[in-house]
C-alpha cells in the first residue's frame, strides 16, 4: 500500500509541480525520501524575467508574456483556447497528478529594494523534455519585444 505527496512549488501554495513522491504506508519517515517526476514527465516551469519600468510598461509587457506563452503551449500540446481540452494530453491524466488547470500564468512581482525593476514571472506546465526549447523561445521573444518597445 502507497500514499502519494503532491510536491508544490512554495509552502502553503497550491501550484503542483507534477512530482509526485510515493512512500509506503508501513514506512515510518526515518529513510531517505525520494522525488521523481510522473509516468506523464509533466513539471512545473518558471521563468523570470526582469524589466526596468523606465524602459517598458510592466503591464503591457505581462500581456506580451501571456500571449506568447499560451499560443506556444496551444501549439505545442493542440490545446484548445481555454487550455480544457489538449490531442496529446489527457484531462484525466492530469488530475491524477494533481494538474487541474493547464494555463500558463504571468505575474507581475516588485523587488523591495529596488524602486524601478520589476521581475515578469511566467509559469507553466510542459512535458520535462520541452522545458529548454520553451524557456528558449520565451526568452528570446522577451528579449525582442523588449528591444521593440524601446525605439
């Protein structure tokens, strides 16, 4: 007999990475406790991206991230325009491991110490083998729509 731990992102928030950490029950939690990503190898992507306010409109440049992002994923994984229903994903497949919503997110997070930087923190779901090519082709269209935006 197993139970399963969801692995989040941070304490008390409930973004599920898609790790999942199996344990039997007649284990009393002196061992070594291992982590390892589902059979469908789904996990949590973040990747942040700081802007100076001088240069950029934070919320303009948020909805930039939002669009890029959902229509690669959309692409990607032939998601619908709600991210409900995917042809190479499965809803059921991803319930079971505690993934109800496929949405990529973007939002927008001050520094304390720094009056004018804004950092622009994109999050979403992929399968682990797509995460650098994804990371890539964000970054890059940030970078570019940066650049734009400044002449």
């Amino acid at each position: 007999m197993y139970f399963t731990i969801y692995e989040v992102t941070t304490l008390g928030c409930e973004e599920k990475t898609g790790k999942l950490i199996k344990i039997p029950n007649a284990l009393i939690i002196t061992s070594p406790v291992t982590t390892f990503t589902s059979d469908n190898n789904i996990t949590l992507c973040k990747v942040p991206y700081v802007i100076n306010i001088d240069d950029s409109d934070p919320i303009k440049f948020a909805q930039h991230a939002q669009t890029f992002i959902s229509a690669t994923l959309r692409k990607q994984y032939d998601f619908n325009a709600a991210f409900s229903e995917s042809l190479k994903l499965s809803k059921n497949k991803l319930s079971k491991i505690g993934i109800l919503n496929f949405a990529p997110k973007v939002e927008l997070k001050l520094f304390n110490d720094k009056d004018k930087l804004v950092n622009v923190q994109t999050s979403f779901y992929c399968f682990a083998d797509d995460i650098n090519t994804l990371e890539q082709a964000l970054v890059q269209s940030l970078l570019q729509y940066t650049r734009d935006y400044k002449k």
